[in-house]
C-alpha cells in the first residue's frame, strides 16, 4: 500500500507536482511579488543605513566637547586648565537645534588630537571647517 502520491519515481506524501519538481525548478518563471518582497525590503534598509551615515544620532554636542576634553586630559597643570578653559561652550538651549548638532557632529567626527598641545591637529582644523561649509551655513 502506497502512503503518498508516486510522480515521476518518487513517492510524496501529498505535496503533488511542485514537490516532485524541486524548489530550483519552482522559481524558474517570473518572480511573484512575495518573491521580491524580500529583496525590496533589503535595498529600503541598505538605503536607510546610507542616508544616516551608519552612526547614532546622540547628543554631538556633548559628544564634541568630550572629545576635546580628552585631548587637554594629555596636559597637566596650568596648560591644561587653560585648554579646557578654551573650549568652545554652547548655550544648552541651542544644543538641540538641528543646526547646532550638524555643526558639532563635524566636530567629532574629524577631530584628531595633538597630545602635546591638548587641541586638534591643523588637518583636523581644516576638515572641521570643510565639513561645516559643506553644511550650507
């Protein structure tokens, strides 16, 4: 007695044709709309990760300070309470403007320290600015 359908020489418990011809031979036509499904969700994803930068959005203004706080903690005594002392403070209520964010995400992310001098390398200057005009402001 035969527990399933028999095609072709094989024996399938019920599963008809589309079994018995294999998954490979099944796509061989035009892909369904739930077949590219998948693919269209992946590329809306990559798209996503592009337009953000694949970075966290956080506080970049808090972010940049302490980036240049660390870079006057490689001083000590006198030069560097005065390197801290000039670093560029914002007013807290314009920390999270859009505009001000933009601007000190330009800083983080191109700051390069000069431990003997506890601030920011001239390259690192130079790519701070670039990338601030580049803003549009």
């Amino acid at each position: 007695m035969m527990q399933g359908r028999e095609f072709k020489g094989a024996r399938f418990a019920g599963f008809g044709r589309a079994a018995a011809i294999g998954a490979s031979q099944v796509y061989r036509g035009r892909l369904t709309t739930v077949a590219r499904a998948p693919r269209w969700i992946g590329t809306v994803l990559i798209a996503a990760l592009g337009a953000c930068g694949g970075r966290s959005h956080g506080d970049t203004v808090q972010r940049a300070t302490a980036v240049q706080e660390q870079c006057c903690e490689h001083l000590s005594g006198p030069g560097r309470d005065q390197c801290l002392r000039a670093i560029p403070r914002i007013d807290p209520t314009a920390a999270p403007l859009p505009h001000a964010q933009a601007s000190y995400a330009c800083v983080t992310d191109n700051f390069v320290c000069e431990p003997s001098t506890g601030h920011a390398t001239r390259p690192s200057v130079q790519a701070q600015f670039d990338c601030i005009d580049a803003l549009g402001q």
